[in-house]
C-alpha cells in the first residue's frame, strides 16, 4: 500500500486461515525522492502527463516487488507459498461521478511488470469497478474495518488518517455499515511542514504543540462545502492540496508558521470528530490508524474534540497503524479471488455490491 501520504510502501504478508487475520510479516520503504516528487506532480496538470505517468508507474512496480521481497526473505517463506499480492496502486486523480456523471479514480501502477518481477498471482485497480456502478470508488476499508475490529455488543468507530482521513462507524444497531472521508489527514499538514522546516513531517506534532490555533482561520478552512455533504463521500488531492490552502490563507496576512501548523492539525482532528459525532452519537471507542496514529498531538486534539468516546491507537487492537491499510487491501484481493463482493452502497453509493479487483495470472 501506497496511500495519498505519498510517505511510502507498506507491505505485509497476511495469513488468512484463522477467523481474525494474523500478520506474519511488514515491510515497509520509503518513497525515493525523485519518485515521490514525480507522483506528486502528477496530482495536478503537468505537461507530457501520459508518458511520466506510465514511467512512474513502472518505478512504482519495481519497489513494490523489492518490498515483496524482502519481505519473503525475512519470513522465510517463498513466493509459490503466496496466493496473490493485493496492490493498490498510487491515486494521482480521484474525480468520481464528475463530468461526464460516472467520472474516474487513477492509480498508477503496472500490475503485469510486478507479476513478472514477483512470479505471485497480483489484484489491482479495485476502485475502478464501484465508480463504474455509480459509487465513489472510495473509501474501500470499511468491509475489512468491520470483519477486524468489529463487535457485537459495542459501538466503535476506526478512522484512517493518511493524506486524506476516512471515517468507518461500527455499530452493531445501525441497520447498514458507514463509512466515508471525512476530510484532510496529514497532506496539508506534510506539505506545510516541509514548505517551512524541510522536515517531511511533524514528527509526533512537536511543531504544531508550540503554535496556537487560528480561531479565522480555522472557521475558514471548516467552512469548505465538502464538510457539509452528507454521506456518502470521498476526497482526495484534487481538492485538498496547497493552492487550496493558499486560498484560504490569502486574507490572513502574515501568520506565524507554528500557528497555521496547530490550525491545520486542528482542521484534521475536528472535521474527523465533527463526521463521528453526526453519524454516531455513543462510539465509546475511535481506533486510529495510519500515519496520522502516531502523531501524538493529533491524538490529543481528536480526544479533546471526542471527550466522550476514548481515543485509541489501532496498536490496541492488534494491528498496528502503520499494516492496517496494507492489511485491508491484502483482504480486499482475498475477497477478488475468493469471487467474494467487498464493495458496500451504504459506503460509496454504487448500485450494489461489487466484486472489485482485476487479477494479473501468472
């Protein structure tokens, strides 16, 4: 898994045969620069878009297979041991049910190169199919959020803070699963941490903690329409990226840089609070996962915002932040052999359930 982070490459190698899956392995590497820097020009218009992006994508396969790899190596097992390889892909686009009423979610990959380079059976381009059925295409964690952190005699909700965060509310009394982005995770932050430190990121929230919270300006970056959409929704870079951010902060005058980096962790743990609380009134629980997980004053404002319901790391629950997403979509290419649907209308709006996946044979 490559997500919006656009931070790097997680793999895992999951074993599926007990009732809970069991981890048995993570790898994880980070996107080297020239790649990330090419992905993330690709986000937006650029010229000679067709040819970068297939050679991107290329570059993309080979580090994935370098992470399947190694992480066969460091659990001894060898490749004819693996059913398939789940690989999502990374989305430079996310425009569903736009222009033309269906619209398009990219993510760039090649499948066929990394089964070649792997020799294992690969799952790709999942989204695809459910946008074609009219849906969002995203998110599509919602499924595995429920089969591994669901119970029976309590209301929980997982949220997913990478690039982009997305809400899963497991309530054993609601009639259908819910699911859905609930607005920005770590891009803005990332991007203007690294515009003003050079850090990739705000290690554990360190420079936003000394900054305070624009009370204008945070009213203002609430005040995007995607907020007030009801379910169900995604989002992506297409929206939330720095000429937005650039947008919103033209009438504010010079802003000390700490203070917008407080605010735009603020943006993340209250818009996130903010869905929870109006789909679900008693989660007694929010397990986070992704990057945004370990980032420790983001925990604290998603518990300051959430005082009624305890904040969690996913860590707590036997998967850590970082292999849940990879996880997910190891279980979503289970389900795509298996002939199993892993799509929800009550989560992206599709017409029904959808086998999703394409599978590239060895």
């Amino acid at each position: 898994m490559s997500g919006t982070s656009l931070d790097g490459v997680d793999a895992v190698l999951a074993d599926f045969d007990s009732p809970t899956p069991t981890v048995l392995g993570h790898s994880s590497a980070p996107l080297p620069a020239p790649l990330r820097a090419e992905l993330l020009a690709l986000n937006t218009p650029t010229d000679n878009e067709l040819h970068r992006a297939a050679l991107a994508a290329n570059g993309l396969a080979r580090l994935y297979a370098s992470q399947v790899k190694m992480l066969l190596q460091q659990c001894g097992v060898v490749a004819t041991a693996v059913r398939a390889i789940g690989a999502h892909g990374q989305t430079v686009r996310h425009r569903p049910q736009e222009f033309d009423g269906t619209g398009y979610t990219l993510q760039l990959n090649n499948p066929s190169l990394l089964t070649e380079l792997c020799g294992i059976e690969v799952i790709a381009d999942f989204r695809s199919r459910d946008v074609a059925a009219g849906g969002q295409g995203a998110p599509l964690v919602p499924p595995f959020h429920q089969a591994y952190f669901g119970r029976a005699d309590q209301a929980l909700a997982v949220l997913n803070i990478g690039g982009i965060s997305n809400l899963t509310v497991l309530d054993p009394a609601a009639a259908d699963l819910s699911g859905f982005d609930s607005g920005p995770g770590n891009a803005l932050m990332d991007a203007w941490c690294h515009s003003h430190t050079g850090q990739a990121y705000d290690d554990a929230g360190q420079w936003a903690a000394q900054g305070h919270v624009h009370a204008g300006l945070l009213t203002c970056l609430l005040d995007e329409p995607f907020f007030a959409k009801r379910p169900p929704k995604s989002t992506g870079r297409d929206l939330f990226n720095g000429q937005w951010l650039s947008a919103k902060l033209a009438g504010f005058g010079t802003l000390a840089p700490q203070d917008v980096q407080a605010t735009l962790t603020e943006l993340t743990a209250l818009s996130s609070a903010r869905s929870l609380l109006d789909v679900s009134k008693h989660c007694t629980r929010l397990i986070v996962c992704g990057g945004g997980a370990l980032n420790t004053y983001l925990m604290q404002r998603l518990q300051a915002a959430l005082p009624l319901c305890r904040v969690v790391s996913s860590t707590e629950h036997g998967l850590p932040p970082l292999q849940v997403e990879a996880t997910a979509f190891a279980w979503l290419a289970r389900q795509t052999v298996l002939g199993k649907t892993s799509s929800l209308k009550s989560v992206t709006g599709a017409q029904g359930a959808r086998i999703l996946g394409a599978i590239y044979r060895v």
